[in-house]
C-alpha cells in the first residue's frame, strides 16, 4: 500500500514537473484576464441592455480563449458555440422583443440596497480571493497533459467518462433539456386564433343584432356650408343625432371649433359676393 | 505566475456578476448576470481539473453549460410571457405573489 503510494507520489512530481504555465501563456492570460474582466464591469455598468449583452459576450469569447489556454480545448470550442453563438444570440433575440427600450430604473425600490450590494460584491470578493490566495500557495498543479495525449486526446477521453462514470447523470441532463424545450414551447405559445381572442363575423354579426343598434353609427353630416367631421347628423325630425359626434370633437378644445360651430349654426359671415370690388360696406 | 492566478480571476466574475444580479433592474440583464457567474464557476473547474490532473471538473463543467442552456430557455420563455402580460420587462414590476 505505502508503495503504491510512494509510486503514485513519485509520479504526480514528475507529472508536477511537467506542468508549468509558460511565459506564453501568462502573456495570454494577462491580455485575456483583463479583457474578461472589462466585459464584466462593462456590462454591469452599460445603461443600455444591448450594450451589456454584447459586453458579456466578449466577456464569454475570453473565458472560451482561456479554457483553450487551460488545456481545455473541447470546453473551449462549446463555449464559443454554445455561449456566445447560440445563448447571447437568444438573449439579444429576447431583448429585441422584449425590453430593447426598458432602461433600467433609477428609483431603488430597497432603500439603500444598491450600495449594500456593492459592499457586499467587495467584500465578497475580498473574501474569496484572499482564501483562493492562501490555500493555494503551496499547491502545484499536476496539469493534464497525460488525458489531453493518451487513448485519443481530450476530447475522445471526456467522452469515455460522460458514457461510463457520469452516465447516470448524462442521461439526466436528456430529460432535463426535453423538459426544458417543452417548458419553453409552452410558456412562449400564443395563440391568436383561439376562441374567444378574435371575434368571428358571425359573432360579430349575432353581436350587433342583440345589442340595442342594429344598425352602424351614423356618420357625420355633410350640408351645403360645411362638410367638417364637426358636423353632426340630423334625425328625421331635425333634432341633433348624438351619436354621429366624433369623440375627438369632445376632447378638442372649443375655440378651435368655434369657426366651425359658426358655420353649422348659422351665425357666421358667408361667403362675400363682392370681395373683389370692395362694394359691400356701400350695398350695406 | 501560478494556475490559481485563473482562480482569482474567477472570484472576481463571480462577484461582479452577483453584484449585478442585485443591482441591476431589467430581468433580462439580471439573467446575463446569472450566466457571468455560472461562467466564473465553469473558469474555477477547469481550472481545479487542471491543478488536479483529472478530467473530471472538465465534465463538470460540460454539464454546468448544458444545465445552464436549457435554464436560459426557460427563463427567458418565461420573461417573454411576464412581459405579454405586464408590459414590462422590469423585476421591480413583478409583485403580484408579494402578499
């Protein structure tokens, strides 16, 4: 037992040896690191919410060039796919439908929350990293370049494990993406023929038989001195019909029709005959 | 420079992203928060399947995307039918199960 151990022991320095991070990649991750890092505080600060879905997918393609880095490649590769192909591009597609022009509010609900949470953020972050810090000062890091090599490489290996350690739960996530599509189609369904949405013409045509006016609106009257909307519709016996008033005439302001209450009743000057030579005042 | 520098990194997305999850107002920008720190973690267990010389936190990782996929569905499904009801995409404006 000891000398499985001694063995094991023995190879994982010699594994340890192998796995350094070379200057290579500790220029990639300090030009990829801040990027992330940009995208991250650009899109918490972005007003705008396309703006911050675009910050994260730059975010998103820097994390996928890190896991490359990280001897990741196939974690890499679906993370461009899968996150910034196709999850970003449903997030701009629901905010093109949904929430292009809803800018966050500035009125905080909580009072005093925004700044607790940036107190808690840092805090937690402190917190969090220093512990990473210490514990990890004395870990070196074994490195996968044995799994990334043998039996296929990376990927080929990730596939034995997903089909013989983590089946079970492999073929739970299948139950869990069916589910998921299922949810989606039944919470995004809307259906606009469904009874009761839009009237059939033979409701419409039952409607307006059973209601008190089987007949439409009247429109407005048209006489020889006005043909303005303004001009209401006379019932047979010369009384005003009401119902022939456009709604709008309720909610203008009266001196803008005045003009036009003037012609209807009468009051207003007709046209001048004698406009041209002036000779009204003298016929008067 | 050390692989735990990746880990820092991490901690720092995470908390950036749960940060914007209490700040932010809009559901839709709230939920890119969500996905920044499922990305942090994701960052942490490659990381960790590195230092470990083990596959295993890659596969783990694979599964926290594909948990994470089918979560962006259903919540932005369920996003878009709050805001055909409400008009509103604000969390602020969601109050009915308040009382």
């Amino acid at each position: 037992m000891s000398a499985l151990f001694l063995t094991q022991t023995a190879a994982q320095t010699a594994a340890q040896a192998a796995d350094t991070v070379s200057t290579g990649e500790a220029i990639a991750f300090w030009i990829l690191g801040p990027l992330a890092l940009a995208g991250a505080l650009g899109m918490l600060f972005a007003r705008n919410a396309v703006h911050s879905a675009l910050w994260l997918a730059l975010t998103m393609l820097n994390l996928g060039v890190i896991y490359m880095v990280q001897q990741a490649p196939f974690l890499g590769f679906v993370q461009i796919i899968v996150y910034t192909g196709a999850i970003m591009m449903l997030f701009l597609f629901v905010l093109m439908l949904v929430g292009r022009d809803s800018s966050d509010s500035v009125v905080e609900v909580l009072r005093g929350q925004r700044l607790a949470a940036i107190v808690f953020g840092v805090g937690f972050a402190g917190l969090v990293v220093s512990a990473v810090a210490r514990a990890l000062t004395n870990v070196t890091s074994v490195g996968l370049a044995k799994q990334n090599t043998v039996n296929g490489g990376n990927v080929a290996n990730i596939g034995t494990s997903l089909f013989t350690d983590f089946l079970f739960p492999f073929e739970l996530t299948s139950a869990l993406l069916i589910t998921a599509a299922i949810g989606a189609m039944v919470l995004g369904f809307s259906d606009r023929n469904a009874k009761g949405v839009k009237k059939t013409q033979r409701e419409l045509v039952e409607e307006r038989f059973q209601g008190n006016r089987p007949s439409p609106l009247p429109g407005p009257g048209v006489f020889a001195t006005a043909n303005s909307v303004a001009t209401p519709a006379l019932l047979p016996d010369g009384s005003i019909a009401p119902e022939s008033l456009s709604e709008l005439i309720e909610s203008t302001a009266k001196e803008s029709l005045a003009d036009d209450l003037a012609e209807v009743s009468g009051t207003a000057d007709g046209p001048d005959a004698h406009a041209l030579s002036g000779t009204k005042e003298d016929l008067a | 420079m050390t692989p735990s520098y990746y880990l820092l990194l991490s901690a720092v997305l995470f908390s950036l992203g749960a940060v914007g999850v209490l700040v932010r107002r809009n559901a839709v920008v709230v939920f890119m928060c969500v996905e920044l720190m499922l990305n942090a973690v994701n960052l942490s267990l490659v990381t960790f399947a590195r230092i470990n010389g083990s596959l295993d936190g890659q596969v783990m990782a694979f599964f926290v995307m594909v948990v994470a996929a089918a979560e962006v569905v259903v919540g932005l499904a369920i996003i878009m039918s709050i805001f055909r009801t409400r008009r509103s995409a604000s969390v602020d404006d969601s109050n009915l199960l308040k009382y």
